[in-house]
C-alpha cells in the first residue's frame, strides 16, 4: 500500500510517498483502508521532531482518518469487516491503511460523507473536549476564539454556539473574520489591526470573556489573558504562531481565573469511555446539521508538501484534507 513517509526530521519537502507492506492489526486494533485524511497543525511539528510525542522512524503523519474496517485484531467486537468508521490515530493517517485503536474507531453514519468525517475527528475532538470536559462552559457565557478561522477554530466556534455561548472570533484578517461570522460567530476582532485586550473587554461591555480557546500562543496569550472575566477560564490548546508564551502569574491571582491546559491525544489514550461520549454527541450534532467541519481544499497524497506549506502560510480557512 502506499504511504507518506517521515524518514528523517525536516520540512514537508522531505517527505517522500513509496509502497509499503500492508499493516496487520494487533489486539483491539483494527486496521482501516483510509478513504480521507485530516491535516492539522501537529502534522508540521511532528515531522519536524517538535510534537509531544514522537513516533519511531520511518512513519507517516496523520492524526485523523475516516475509510473502511479492512481487518479487525483479536479483543474486537464493536467493529467488523467493511464498517465504515472515524478515528483518531495520533499518527499513520497519509496513507492507504492505518492502524487504529479500536477504543478510539467510531462507527460512521451513512449520511455522513468520508471527508467530512475526516475534517472532524481532531478538531471537533479537541475543541468539545475543550469546552465541555475542560472549561465546563454554559449557556449564555461568552467564548473568545483565537486563529478562528482555522480547524480548531471553526470547530469551537459551532460547539460554542451549540453549547448557547455567545462566540467572539478572533483572526489576522477581515476576510478570515467574514468567514467566522459565516459559522455562527457573533462578533469579531482582527488582531492584526485592533488591541485584542481592548477590543475584547469592550465586546463584553467591560466585564471580560468567560472561556478563552488560544490554539495559537505567542504574542496573542498575554492580551487575550488579560481580557478575561473573573472566575473565567483560559484554555490552552497549541502554539500555532510560533512561540510558547511565558504568562506573568499575577494575571491568574487577579483575575481569579483558571489555565486549563487541553492535549486530546493524552485525553483519549487516558480516558476512552469519556472521548467515545463525546464522540456521540459530535456525531448526532453532524448527523441533525449543527455542526458541520469546513473543507478548505482537497489534495492527494502525492501532493503532501504543497498541502503542508499552504497550512503554514496562515491562509486557510477550516481544513485541508487527503483522498485516496
């Protein structure tokens, strides 16, 4: 079957696509033949050695697949042969077949189409787990999104308007910021042209922001943290700008606010049974239309260091997708 491959630590350039041995499941795994792929932003890192965790050479990145059960490992009895399934696999996902822990495989509904599914599994993941398991964020409060034209983004942004927040997009352009409003977004900051603390406070009337989602860091954390409302809570997803930010420890102490760090990769390894909850609400919100994950662009898997740069260039709105 054919794969991407991460041979050495370096850019997308030097990922190369070759023919390798079929996969064969071990207990409570299966293997899937992989009929769409989610890229996502811990795709750069990892094959650049950045990422949590690090898989042992040579390995293909992909965290996120949607296809069909090819084969199914011993201890295995949700799932059979010619299912059609989602999963999150951490990494393995470019290619033609992955392997995936059968706890973290979700049976996929006829209604939903393979690339959606794939544009779902890590963002909507993420960000639900975020919000609800996390930030316990409630009705009528109000959620700050940054990079929210992003898959993350545009995630938080549905789930926060499904959870009944009121959902402030936060984005370097006004393109990216119509788009948002596109999705639910309510209101609006362009980062790359107003005072994100500023804009933020006088959004919600002086009171501040209950829930901050940053899956960006850098130079956007400290402002954003210092919008936050009393008792609200900042949540740390990723550093997408660049920099891991160093937060002045008053700020916490003043505010009377929480920093809630959120890695759904250890959250489904260390806690299934919640994930696989969480993962029948998402999937009943995408089956009733209330959520739906946003494809930017579909490529192949031949084309995965275009597909890459593209993602790195801060230009794409929702997801960036593999078929095979």
């Amino acid at each position: 079957m054919k794969a991407v491959l991460c041979e050495s630590y370096g850019p997308p350039k030097n990922l190369v696509v070759k023919e390798v041995e079929s996969l064969i499941p071990g207990i409570g795994e299966v293997v899937i033949e992989v009929k769409a792929s989610g890229l996502n932003f811990p795709d750069t890192l990892i094959i650049e050695g950045k990422y949590q965790f690090q898989p042992e050479m040579p390995f293909s990145p992909g965290g996120e697949v949607a296809g069909i059960v090819k084969t199914v490992g011993e201890g295995v009895s949700h799932l059979k042969v010619g299912d059609r399934v989602m999963a999150g696999t951490g990494w393995g996902g470019f290619a033609e077949e992955v392997i995936g822990k059968a706890s973290n495989v979700f049976p996929l509904p006829d209604g939903i189409s393979f690339e959606q599914a794939a544009s779902t599994m890590m963002t909507f993941g993420t960000s639900y787990h975020a919000l609800v398991n996390r930030a316990k964020l409630k009705a009528g409060e109000t959620l700050l999104v940054l990079g929210a034209a992003g898959g993350v983004g545009t995630a938080a942004i549905q789930i926060g308007k499904a959870l009944g927040a009121k959902v402030i997009a936060a984005a370097s352009s006004d393109e990216k910021l119509n788009y948002c409003k596109s999705i639910g977004a309510d209101m609006t900051i362009n980062y790359s042209q107003e005072d994100l603390k500023t804009q933020a406070k006088a959004l919600t009337n002086g009171n501040g922001v209950d829930v901050i989602y940053d899956p960006v860091g850098d130079r956007f954390t400290e402002p954003a943290l210092r919008a936050i409302a009393w008792k609200g809570r900042y949540l740390v997803v990723g550093f997408a700008a660049g920099e891991i930010p160093k937060i002045p420890l008053n700020l916490p102490l003043l505010k009377g606010c929480s920093i809630v760090g959120v890695f759904w990769g250890g959250f489904f390894r260390n806690e299934p049974h919640v994930n696989a909850e969480n993962f029948q609400t998402i999937v009943k919100w995408l089956v009733e239309g209330k959520v739906q994950a946003q494809i930017h662009k579909k490529y192949n898997l031949e084309q995965v260091a275009e597909a890459m740069t593209e993602l790195t260039s801060k230009k794409v709105k929702g997801k960036i997708i593999f078929v095979t």
